[in-house]
C-alpha cells in the first residue's frame, strides 16, 4: 500500500531512485528504531527532539509530560516532520568525497492530536512499553490513573511519509577504480551489552528472558 507518493512535501528529491513508498518497508523501519526525532517550531525557533515513539496501526505515538515544549506544540495542532535513521553502514570510497553511508530512514509530515481518553492512553503506554522492551510491561507495576493523568500522549497519523535507502558499494568516478586504495563497507549494526543489575535488585529476582534474548531486537530488517 502506498503512502501517497505524490505528495510534494515526502517526495525524495536528491537521488529519487532511493525514494520508498511502501508502507510496509516503512512501518518496518519505523518498528525497528528506538529514537525518532521530532522538529516544530515554537515561538519563532525551529526545534529538534529526540524522543521515544511507537506505532500502532496508522499512527504513530509520542508521550512525555503536560509540561513539555514539545507536546504541548503539538497539542495546538503546529505542523511537524518526524525523522528516523538506521545506519547501516559505513561506505568507504576512493575518492574522500565519494564516501557515503548506508542507511534507511523514514520522514513523516503532518499534524497530531491529543490522546485524553484514559483507557486508549493506558493501551498507548502500554504499547511503548513494549515496543523498547517486548515482554516487558506484564513484569512491572502497572501505572496508576494518577500517572496516566500526568502524561501526555499524541497521535501522529502516518498518511503522509517515505523513506530513503542506500544499500550496496561505494559508487566512484571511473578513474577512480583503477586507485590502489581500499574500498568497500564497515557494516555498522545496534548491539545491547551485558545486562547491568541494579545495586538495589533482590539477589532472588532472575533475569528475566527477555532481557537475556534483548540483542533479537536489533535484528537487521529490511535491505
């Protein structure tokens, strides 16, 4: 299913080739970052957060407190981009300004609203959780209506976005070739360390399997 390719304000426009309208490939990218980063503009000043997010079918969830700058922006309906980024790769060329890197990102324009039913923030919480952490949140104290009350949480409808993928070698003029240097990629991949107890954790709490099993998260998805 596409995501309106036509629309001006997503289309790729340096290196179109690279341009993705899928909405799979996508949502794909999108599920498997942990960061996205959010630019608005607020009395006159151009912003640029990063934050936590989660999809959840066609929409894309932020949170955080009643008092940051950044969602009560967006509560006034202020038109925002989301950025997210997965680098892949580091491309490595004969010439110094032929290197590139591989990498698929996603953008996405639009406007959210504010999420003010209990239960769909409680659901919407409960998705964050999960999406950092799958497993996670049936192992931890639910929040209180008080705490759901003290956040914020915004829709961001996913109706106008692309992404941008490079895969593959480095590209060099012709001449360029035939230059004893080496070329070619460092594969650049997110890994999750050695789980670190906390100083104040029973010594009878196991580790949990899905903190063990943690680096399945990063798997590579996509080209």
């Amino acid at each position: 299913m596409s995501a309106r390719p036509g629309t001006p304000r997503i289309t790729v426009r340096r290196q179109p080739g690279r341009g993705v309208y899928d909405r799979d490939t996508i949502y794909r990218i999108i599920d498997q970052a942990l960061l996205c980063h959010v630019a608005f503009v607020s009395d006159g000043h151009p912003y640029v957060i990063p934050t936590t997010h989660v999809r959840v079918n066609d929409d894309l969830y932020l949170h955080g407190s009643h008092a940051s700058r950044m969602l009560k922006c967006l509560a006034t309906g202020s038109a925002a981009t989301i950025a997210i980024t997965l680098l892949d790769g580091l491309v490595l060329a004969r010439s110094a300004l032929h290197h590139s890197v591989n990498y698929r990102s996603v953008v996405i324009v639009g406007t959210a609203t504010e999420v003010t039913e209990s239960n769909e923030k409680g659901a919407v919480l409960r998705a964050l959780v999960e999406h950092v952490i799958p497993g996670r949140y049936d192992d931890t104290r639910a929040p209180s209506a008080n705490e759901i009350d003290a956040t914020m949480v915004m829709r961001f409808p996913l109706n106008e976005m692309s992404a941008k993928i490079r895969t593959g070698p480095p590209v060099d003029a012709p001449e360029d070739y035939g230059n004893p240097t080496w070329a070619g990629v460092i594969p650049i991949a997110t890994r999750a360390g050695t789980p670190v107890p906390d100083p104040k954790l029973s010594d009878d709490v196991a580790l949990p399997a899905y903190v063990h099993s943690y680096n399945k998260r990063f798997a590579h998805v996509g080209s």
